[in-house]
C-alpha cells in the first residue's frame, strides 16, 4: 500500500462521488476507480457500495477512512518538519543580522515576514557584517543584514538606510555639555569602538572621518558587548560612538549628536544573485521596516 493509494481513497469517500473525487485529484476518472479496486484487493475488504447513482462507504471503509486521515496527517507534518530544517530549499531562509540589532528592529522583521511568507520558516542568526558576507558567499546564509561600506562584489542589495551616529561620553565629559558635539573636541580622548574584523572598511571609514575632523583618539579600545563598552566609557577609558541608544543609558552617561554627517549606520540587506525571489524579497523588506522602525531613513 502507498500512500498516494491512501489519498485516492480518502478523496472518494469524503466526496462519495468517483467523478468529483477524480477532479479533486486532477485525474481521470478511470485509473481511479481502477486504484481503488487495486486497494480493496490487497486489502481484502470492500471499502464501497456502488451503484449507477450512488457511492456509500462499507463498515471496512469508514473504518479504514479514520485510519488513512491519520497516517496522511502525520505524513504530511513530518514532510513539512523536514522542509523547514533541510537547508538551501524554500521552506527555510537562513539570515544574518547584525549583533546589535534592537529588540523592536528584530521584533517588526519577524512579525512582517512572517505575514507575507508564513509557510517558510526564518532562521536568524547573529553575525558581524565580515562572517555574514564570508557565509553568503560559502552558501551558508541566504541573506544578510550588513553595515557599509562593506565588500558587496558579487552579491544584489537593496535599498541602503542611514541612521546618524552620535557619541556616548561620562556626563562630566567637558563636550557633553555641547548640544551637538563636535569631533574636534574629543581629540586626545580615548576611543571604544568595534574590533576591525567585525567590519573592516566600515572600522576604516569611521576613523578616517574622525581623524578628518580633527579627532585623533589617544588610544583605541575594542568591545563589541554593549554593557562592557558602557563600562569602559564609564569609568572614563574612551567615547564611543553609537546611534542614539534604544534602552536608557546607565546613570552617569549621556548621548549627544556629532557634527559629522558620514559616520551614520548605512544598512542594507544583500544576498546572493542565486537566491532572487519572493522569500528574499519579503526578508528584504521586512528588515527595512524594522530598521525604519527605530530611525533609519
């Protein structure tokens, strides 16, 4: 017995009517009734009454019936389940994010794109900007969530969104009194910010623009976790610069806008040429809603 004989018999007897069962099946009337003949042999039972106007089930068929709903229902599920876990196909999009995303910006993706594709599951995943294009171009990530500038050759993008950076500084820093601080007044200062193989030309380009302003940071010191880089900067060890924070700052630090419009989160999400489609579109989208969620533009 297999199971498309299965679903063949469960068709006629929920329509008991061989000729609707036959269109529900997109087949011809025939081989169907043929199958079910085929069934009722190995079976050793007959599943149906039939006459030149009317089709009932026997007691065989209604009791095979409850049995046969069964095993195509968990056949159909573990169909499903393999679907979602078997990486490369539909029912699966692997997708990077970048490990500071806000919990709103995660929050408004997740719930947009499973509105527009709800049959195709996501799998996220928390990656610097370098491990997501080194795994986009390994086939090992679908999409990505990436900051610029970053190396793109080779991938399509969509539209890039911006977001000002500003700077976090010790409330008694002499520039946060400055309603917009300017570069120039940090030199000297200690710097924090992200370890360069997190995003190397994104690390370049933002101290090329500091060091263009007249900031040239004393020392440079990396962190990547938002609590430790709180603590550096609150125990005076360096400035950090940031977009403007989702959660409220710890108690004795502040965020103050810069003068310098380059240094901005330029976000995009890319992908490999390959992977054109529905489902990359609607995380496309579904990721830009979120950033737009909490201020890019």
């Amino acid at each position: 017995m297999e199971l498309r004989h299965l679903r063949y018999f469960v068709a006629v007897a929920e329509e008991l009517h061989f000729g609707r069962a036959a269109e529900r099946l997109h087949m011809a009337q025939p081989p169907l009734s043929q199958r079910i003949r085929d069934l009722e042999r190995e079976m050793g039972v007959r599943l149906f009454d039939r006459s030149s106007h009317h089709v009932a089930l026997t007691e065989a068929g209604a009791l095979l019936l409850e049995h046969a709903r069964g095993v195509l229902e968990r056949a159909d599920a573990a169909r499903a389940a393999m679907r979602r876990i078997r990486p490369g196909t539909s029912a699966v999009l692997r997708a990077g994010v970048p490990p500071d995303t806000t919990p709103m910006a995660v929050r408004t993706l997740v719930a947009r794109f499973t509105e527009r594709v709800p049959d195709v599951l996501l799998e996220l995943r928390e990656l610097t900007t370098a491990s997501q294009l080194a795994q986009l171009r390994a086939e090992e990530l679908d999409a990505g969530l990436v900051r610029h500038p970053c190396d793109t050759v080779g991938l399509a993008s969509s539209a890039v969104v911006h977001r000002r950076l500003g700077v976090v500084l010790p409330s008694g820093h002499p520039a946060a009194s400055q309603d917009v601080v300017r570069l120039r007044s940090l030199d000297g200062s200690p710097l924090v910010i992200f370890p360069r193989a997190m995003a190397p030309q994104l690390y370049d380009h933002m101290l090329e623009a500091c060091r263009d302003n007249g900031f040239l940071p004393g020392a440079i010191r990396h962190a990547r976790n938002p609590h430790f880089v709180h603590g550096l900067v609150m125990s005076g060890l360096g400035a950090h610069l940031n977009e403007e924070p989702y959660d409220e700052l710890p108690a004795g630090l502040v965020w103050r806008p810069i003068d310098e419009p380059r240094l901005t989160w330029s976000t995009s999400v890319v992908w490999p040429v390959v992977q054109e489609g529905e489902v990359v579109a609607a995380f496309a989208d579904a990721a830009l809603a979120g950033l737009r969620e909490v201020g890019h533009r």
